[in-house]
C-alpha cells in the first residue's frame, strides 16, 4: 500500500509540475533579490530560474538604487535562458512596461503625470515619466521662452501628455500646459478680486512704446501710453522703470479673454477742468513745442494741456512751408488762444497773431507815393517780385516797368538779385498784395507832353510813317495815328500818299485818353473846325456870299 502511495504523490507533483505555466517570454514577472555583488542583483524569479541586472536599472535619474537583499521587485523576463544558462531580465523593460499601463490611463483620463527632465535632445527636452521616456519640445516649457532649463533639471515636477504612441514608443508632453493652467486659476481668482474704477498697486513688469504691461500680483494689465499721464508721453520710459511699483487705477476688465486696461493720470486730477477759465481768447501764452506733423505744431500750454498751431496760422509770410522749417520740438514759442473746445479737448493755436500783420506795417510805413528800394526775387512772364521788409513781396507789373516799348520787352533788362527803386501804387492788406511801378519813378512823360493840350487844341505834328489805312505822327516824342477818313474832309483828298515823312501838319485834338496815354487827332475835324469859324467871322451864305467867297475873305485876312 505504501508502495501505491508513494506513487500516487509522484504522479500528482509530475502532474502539478506539468500543470505548472511556464512565464512567457517579453512579460512581466514577480521576483526576489537573491543577492547583490559587483554592481549587480541576482533575482529569482520562480521556476527555478534566476537572471542578472545591473544594479544602475534600479535608480532614478541623479539618485542612488535603492534595493536590498529580499527584496521584491517587479522584472521583464526577455528570455528564459540565455548563453549562461540563466534567464535574460530587465527592471528597465519592467519599469516602462508597466509605465506605459499607467500613462496611457492617464491619457486617456487627462491626468498630470509626474516626471523629471533628464536630458537635452534636438528641438527639446527628455522627460523620465518613471520608466518611460517622453519628449519635452522646447515650445512647451514654459509659457514664455526660457533660455536657460538648467535649473530645471531633475526636478520631479507635473507634466500633461499632449500625444503618445505605444507601437511606436513616442510620448510628448508639456510642462506649459500645467503653467498655463495653474496661471488661468491664479489670473481669475485675481481678477475676480478686481473692479472697475478701483485704484492697486502694481510692479512694472515689461516696458514697450505703447506702453506698459503692470503685474497685479499674478495677472499682468496693460497700461497704454495715453493713460500715463495727461500730458503727451513720447517714450514711457521717460516716466517709468521695470521693477517700480506704481498705483494705477483698472479702468476696464474684459471678462471673456481677461485683459485688464490700466490709467494712471486717472488718479489725478484733470487739468482741463480750468482750461476755459485760465486760456481766454485772443490771450497770449508762452507755450512748448511737443510735436510737430505735416499740419502743425502740438504746443503744451501746461502739464496735460496741448493745443494745435495749425499750419495756416503759423506765419504771415510761409505759407507753402513744412511746419518743422518754422518751429522746432521743445521750442518754447508765445501763442494766441484762437478757440477752445472743452468737449472735444481741443485748443485752437495761433503763432502769427502774436507778430503784427506786416502788410498792415508796411500800409503804415510807406503809404501810397512812396519810393521803396528792393532785390528782385522772382521774375515772372506778368511782372517782378520785390522783396520788401519782414519777407514780404511786392510785384511790379510788365504795365508799369516802363513808358516806353512793351513791358515784355523790358523785363528782359532785370535779373534776380538786383537791386530796384519803384513807387508804391496800391497796399491791399485783405488780399495780403503790394503793386510797384518802376516806371513812376520818372512821372509820366504824357502828362509832360499833353501839358496845355485838351480836346479842340491845334497842333503841329510830324509825319513819321506812311500807313494804307493813315499816317502815323509824332508830337512832343509821343506817336499818334491818324486813320484815312481823318485825312481830309474832302473825300478825294484822304490819300496817305499825298504826305510824306517829314511833313509838318496842324492837326485838330480830337481826344485826351490819359489811360492809354493816347491822343486822337484829325486833319479833317481842323478844316471842318475852320470853315464854321469863317463862316460865323465873315457872314453866312444866307447874305448871298458863296463859301469861296468867305473863305477867299479868311485867307486874305491871314495873309
């Protein structure tokens, strides 16, 4: 019986050890640490097998292994034997085995991770997530750039993983998604503390040329550069340094995206609530130039108040000229206050009102008559410019250069830069215009020659030139024309042909045309102004005497 025994237990342990799973190959396995010599730890893992693993594979990153002999420990059977006759094992397999079970659950949970950054690779990061190994792209470190990651090495720190692939063995992650996370509660709780109109501290945190990003105290707003102050703010600089801690007041919060507008000159007081009292018309103040553009110069009256000079009121006489040729920034300029518009905030300038109008100081000081000297400054195909004084022009038309010849022809004698004298004929202060003649500088040789001579005089002229249609004339060195039917009363007699140049002929004055400086003449009104006189001296033809007879009578008589 015993003997039957016996083999029964044999054949129940030959069944048990055939019963008895060997573990496959590629997985995880439970197993003991047998003993640990020359860096190594030997493991038994069941089934009468043992495997070698160095004892590097049992610590973290920059930490020391951390085992002892009896200790249990979770491995990845590669191969039940290999050349040693001892089965192939690795913690590392193990560790990311059963690291890509607990990310991938996370994943798919949108859990953090815990990890720390091991090492630097092209375009980013290593990140060890406790056995397996994930990239960190460079983009995703912080929420801004970081120049130096350094300091963030090894350190065990939360990550969220943005894209795995266990086929592949490819894991990202992010470390600016946790940043970006934790800032957004911050930024609300904040935020949610804040209110419209209320008055903070800040730190200065970014200095732009728009303005100034300002840190609440883990939310930044935006400070522009027109809410600084109320006086024009050219740089921010000027008035602020990174690091400072400045009171603002929060002007506006948008709650959607969470930007929060910052003034400064809010919390001080409002210069323009005096302007219209202490800026009257017509006043005259001692102002800055702060800004100059291609339509005027921005002059500040005080700290906040600025007024605009437009170009049209900056000069009398410039009137095509860049306002930057007339004043210059930080200027300080006298300005006549022209309007002033408190709703708008607006100051009307005027930088000429302060100087006299100098056509009106010219019509002062040299009336009409006057004789002036001035350089020619432009010559045109209608006349001359003369400079005259505080840079203004007076013009000498082609009608008053001279008596003499065509105004056309005259001009041509001048050049720009000559000196010239002429007589002052009209002052035009509206019209902002001065009208010269040379010519008058010598009197009008017509008056001089027409002195005594009126309209039914008797004069004697010399023919100079023999026309088709008349005869031209010269009496006292001025020329005349005669026309054809003025030759002769009697209708045969009207021939140009029958004079010749030289001849002297007593004409009767038919006309005195000072304007044109004209003198019309007839040889027929003469004869037809002689017959009446005879006729009214020596009788009528009523007393039977024939007009021959009369004028025989006359002729007589002269003799």
């Amino acid at each position: 019986m015993a003997t039957n025994a016996s083999m029964e237990e044999f054949e129940a342990l030959l069944n048990e050890s055939f019963e008895m799973d060997t573990p496959d190959e590629g997985s995880v396995v439970k197993g003991k640490v047998l003993a640990i010599e020359a860096g190594q730890a030997i493991i038994d893992i069941g089934y009468k097998m043992e495997g070698r693993i160095d004892l590097k594979e049992f610590a973290n990153p920059g930490e020391a292994p951390d085992l002892s002999v009896g200790d249990e420990v979770e491995v990845f059977l590669d191969r039940v034997e290999n050349a040693r006759g001892e089965a192939s094992i690795s913690r590392d397999k193990a560790r990311r085995e059963e690291a890509w079970d607990r990310l991938e659950k996370a994943y798919a949970d949108e859990e953090r991770v815990e990890g720390a950054i091991f090492g630097r690779v092209k375009g980013g990061f290593t990140v060890d997530l406790g056995g397996a190994v994930a990239f960190l792209p460079g983009s995703q470190v912080d929420v801004r750039p970081v120049r130096d990651a350094g300091p963030l090495m090894g350190l065990k720190q939360p990550f969220q993983i943005l894209k795995m692939d266990r086929r592949r063995g490819n894991i990202v992650v992010s470390r600016r998604a946790i940043l970006e996370e934790s800032r957004a509660e911050q930024r609300a709780e904040v935020i949610g503390n804040l209110t419209e109109g209320q008055a903070v501290d800040g730190v200065v945190k970014n200095i732009t040329e728009y303005g100034a990003f300002v840190d609440l105290g883990g939310v930044d707003g935006l400070l522009h550069v027109t809410d600084m102050a109320w006086r024009r703010v050219n740089d921010p600089r000027e008035i602020l340094t990174i690091g400072e801690t400045i009171k603002v007041q929060v002007i506006k919060i948008n709650k959607e995206t969470h930007r929060i507008s910052l003034g400064m000159k809010q919390l001080q007081d409002d210069p323009w609530g005096e302007v219209a009292a202490k800026y009257a018309l017509d006043s005259v103040h001692t102002g800055r130039v702060t800004n100059i553009t291609d339509y005027g110069a921005f002059v500040e009256l005080e700290a906040g108040v600025e007024g605009l000079v437009h170009v049209s009121e900056m000069s009398w006489t410039k009137k095509n000229v860049h306002p930057g040729k007339i004043v210059s920034t930080s200027q300080e300029v006298e300005v006549m206050v022209l309007e002033i518009d408190s709703a708008k905030r607006r100051v009307s300038l005027g930088l000429k009102q302060t100087m006299r109008n100098p056509w009106e100081v010219f019509a002062e000081n040299s009336p009409v008559g006057k004789e002036i000297e001035g350089e020619v400054k432009n010559i045109t195909e209608f006349g001359l410019f003369v400079g005259l004084d505080n840079d203004i022009d007076g013009m000498v038309h082609l009608s008053d250069i001279t008596w003499e010849g065509r105004g056309e022809d005259a001009l041509g004698d001048f050049r720009k830069g000559d000196m010239v004298k002429a007589v002052v004929t009209e002052v035009d202060v509206e019209k902002e215009r001065i009208s010269l003649s040379i010519k008058a500088l010598d009197g009008d040789p017509f008056e001089g020659a027409t002195d005594g001579v009126k309209r039914g005089s008797i004069i004697t002229v010399e023919v100079t030139s023999i026309e088709d249609g008349g005869i031209e004339v010269e009496y006292e060195g001025m020329k005349s024309f005669i026309r054809r039917s003025d030759l002769s009363r009697d209708r045969a007699e009207q021939r140009p042909e029958r004079f010749g140049v030289g001849d002297k002929i007593d004409v009767r004055v038919t006309n005195v045309d000072a304007k044109t400086r004209k003198l019309g003449l007839s040889i027929k009104a003469r004869e037809i102004a002689e017959e009446k006189e005879a006729v009214e001296q020596y009788g009528s033809s009523d007393s039977g005497a024939s007009l021959g007879d009369i004028l025989g009578a006359a002729l007589k008589t002269d003799d």
